[in-house]
C-alpha cells in the first residue's frame, strides 16, 4: 500500500516537472508561481446581447499537448470591443471578448518549450498573445513580415465554442497550439496591456519610414490625440523626433500629448475653418508646415483636412480608419498631384512589429515618458459593463479590466 502510494507521488511529480497536462493538480512550486491550486472552473465575461455581459462559469478543460493555460491578470478594452459592445458589427454573440490581455502562464503542455520569437516559456511566465494563423503556419516572426494580422483570428474575437475560455476578459484563457505567444515577464502590468495598441502605432511608424520622408529631424503632425494619436506621439518622440505638433479639440487630451512628447498642440475648435486651422499648425511648427503627417482620427473631415498642413513633397500616413467611416472629400490636384505627397496607408501590425513594441516600451520609460498614464480607469472583471459604458461616454484614455 505504502509502495503504491510513493509511486503515485514520483509520477505526479515528474509529470508535473514535464509539464504535463493530464491532471488538474495544483502548478508545481516556483518562486514566481501562481499562489494556490488551478481551480475547475473560471469566469468569463461573455456578450451575451447588446450592451450587455453576464458573468459565466465554465469547466476548465483538459489541455492539449501544444496548448497553454495563462490566469489572465488583465485586458484593455478597445475600439473594437466597444463597436462589439454596442452594434455586434462581427455577428460574435454570444462571445468572450477581450484582446489586449496578459497573464501568467499556470499550466503547459507538454511540447511548449518556447515563445513565437524562440525564448524559453515557463511557469510563472507572463506573456500576450497576438494572432492565431491557423491557415497558414508559415507566417513567423523571421520571414520578411509582409503580411499583417488581417484575416487571422485572434483571441477576444473568437466565435464562442464548447471551450468557451477564447477570450481575456476572464479568469483563465486557453491558448491553443498554433498561436502565437510572447514571453514578456520583463514588462509590468500596465505596459503589457498596453502593447496590442502600441504594435499598431509601431506597425504605422514603420510604414511611415518607407516613405523615406520621416527623419530625425522631421516636423511632424499627428492628428487625433485619442489612445492611437497619443502612443504615435510617444513612439515618435522615443525615435528621437522633437518637432510635433498634435492636433485634437479636446483640452485634456492635448495637455496630455505634451506629457508625451509633443512639442505643440493645436485645439482646432480654437479655430474657424481650414485656412485659419492650416495658419495655427504652421505657427505650431516656427512658420512651416509639416514634412509628416499621421491621422489618428476616424473622422473623414479630418482626413480631408491633413492634406492641408502637409508641405510640398511631404507625407502622409492614414491609420485613423480601422472601419469604413465613410468617404472623404480632398481636392485631387490641390491635395496630392502638384504637392507631390506621397502617402501610406496603415492596418494592424505584424508579429515582427510585437517584439519591437517590446522595445518600445523600456524605452519610453526610460526616457520618462509617463506611458502607463494612458489606463486611466481599471475595473474587476464583474463590473465589465460599466467599464464599456465609461469607455462608450469617452471619460477617459484606455479602460482597464484588471483582476484581482
Ligand atoms: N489602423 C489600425 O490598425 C487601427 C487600429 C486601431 C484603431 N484605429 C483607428 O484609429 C482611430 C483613433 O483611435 P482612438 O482609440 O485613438 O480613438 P478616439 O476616438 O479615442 O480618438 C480620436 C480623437 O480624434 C479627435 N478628433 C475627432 N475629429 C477630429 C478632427 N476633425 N480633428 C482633430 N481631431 C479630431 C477626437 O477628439 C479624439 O480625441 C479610430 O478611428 C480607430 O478606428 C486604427
Ligand atoms: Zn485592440
């Protein structure tokens, strides 16, 4: 009997050193490991109707081989999941959302041994998750990266399944082979859930750069200084550009832009139509327009505008449109053919544009860029609707979940 039962406990042991996923023991001791044992069940937070979520338990399954269990820590909640929130524009309900999440790695199977850039996962890991090319494993992070997320699925916007844990706005998240995952324990809290909006602003500012326009030494407008405008303000000034100008109608929003790095803010309702609008950013920058321009708004007014603050053989990138927002109005000949711009457009980002985002972030701080400054509301996963509805009525930058 005796002999029996130390057999079981040297086979828990060594199956739990591999790593194995075959029981629902507690994780194996680790300085960084998560207190306590996996529970059977986790919450989720799942859009069940418009503008509505309900707090749902769900059985913790057993994991595969490939797959990885990560105790989410917390999700920022995104554009995206407040055009979810409010129309259900991809047809998702019921669904779990959340994709700006980070977590701790809790359990894994047994044939995870590294991260999508080749580092070592471990217990206690904290990583993210960025898109799941489940039609085409050939896309890594050392090809040349020509293509973005677009057509991938990702986590936060998975039809619900009988796994139901797809998401981070929950207790638990299932990561299953095939994914793509950091290791990012060497970032906070806060910087992790801000790197899927900062990947965005990285993927722009590289596609910016191809233009050859943007230099060191650059005047460059950005134009919306919601969280998109404002992280392309930081990146710029981290790339060591000192000449920006932001551009946005809300006071708060601008002071902000400052803290981040803007050397002037011009607040258009200050100001009485385009030309008047044009004179104040050329005075923003000493008497000249911009060399470079970012549109950070989803506004088409505002893309017909930034033509005009943009200098003859200038550029242009266009990110504010992750939807259709309708059309814009320019002026062909004024706009573009006799300036000369030469403009790029910008969509999600690259899993090569995630490391750098990586990057970006210790570098901000060291810089003393106050980064995490853009989350300024944090809310427990059980007051998830009145997170969206803060987030719906604009009070503040980026809207937090954070658990416990
Ligand atoms: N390209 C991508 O992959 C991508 C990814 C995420 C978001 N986006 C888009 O980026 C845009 C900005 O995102 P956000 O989260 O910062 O949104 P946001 O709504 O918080 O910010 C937009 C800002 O633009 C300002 N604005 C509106 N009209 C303006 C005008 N005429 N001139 C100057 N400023 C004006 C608003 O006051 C606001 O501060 C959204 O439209 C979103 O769809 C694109
Ligand atoms: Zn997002």
């Amino acid at each position: 009997m005796e002999q029996v039962n130390i057999e079981e406990i040297v086979k828990q042991v060594l199956s739990e050193m591999k790593g194995s996923t075959g029981s629902q023991a507690a994780a194996p001791a680790k300085s960084a490991a998560p207190a306590g044992a996996i529970p059977k069940t986790s919450r989720v937070a799942m859009l069940t109707g418009l503008e509505h979520y309900d707090i749902k338990e769900y059985p913790i399954p057993e994991l595969g081989d490939d797959d990885i269990l990560v105790k989410v820590e917390g999700c920022g909640v995104c554009g995206t999941d407040a055009h979810e929130f409010k129309r259900d524009p991809f047809g998702l309900i019921p669904v779990v959302l959340g994709h700006e999440g980070t977590g701790e790695i809790v359990k894994m199977g047994k044939n995870v041994k590294v991260d999508s850039a080749g580092k070592p996962l471990a217990l206690g890991d904290k990583v993210v998750t960025c898109m799941i090319f489940k039609d085409n494993p050939d896309i890594t992070m050392f090809d040349l990266n020509k293509q973005n997320v677009g057509g991938a699925d990702v986590y936060g916007l998975l039809p619900d399944d009988d796994i139901h844990l797809n998401g981070w706005f929950a207790d638990y998240l299932v990561v299953r082979g095939g994914s793509s995952i950091f290791n990012v324990s060497d970032l906070d809290l806060d910087s992790r859930i801000l790197i899927e909006p900062c990947a965005v602003l990285i993927h722009a500012v590289e596609r910016a750069k191809t233009t050859g326009i943007l230099r060191f030494n650059s005047r460059v407008a950005v134009q919306g200084c919601g969280p998109i405008g404002l992280i392309c303000i930081a990146i710029l000034k981290t790339m060591g550009i000192q000449n920006i100008v932001a551009i946005d109608g809300e006071q708060k929003r601008l002071d902000f832009a400052k803290e981040l790095g803007a050397s002037a803010s011009v607040n258009f309702k200050d100001h009485k139509g385009i030309e008047e609008l044009t004179e104040a950013v050329k005075d923003a920058f000493g008497g000249y327009l911009a060399d470079f321009a970012f549109q950070c708004t989803g506004s088409p007014v505002a893309h017909a505008n930034i033509y005009k603050f943009i200098r003859n053989g200038g550029g242009l990138c266009e990110l504010g449109f992750f939807i259709n927002g309708g059309d814009a109005t320019i002026n062909p000949h004024f706009d573009i053919c006799s300036k000369e711009i030469t403009t790029v457009g910008s969509w999600v980002y690259t899993l090569r544009d995630y490391a750098t985002t990586f990057d970006f972030l210790k570098s901000a701080k060291q810089i003393g860029l106050p980064i995490n400054k853009l989350i300024t509301h944090k809310f427990p996963l059980d007051q998830i609707n009145e997170a969206h509805h803060t987030n719906l009525r604009m009070e503040g930058l980026k809207i937090a979940i954070i658990n416990e």
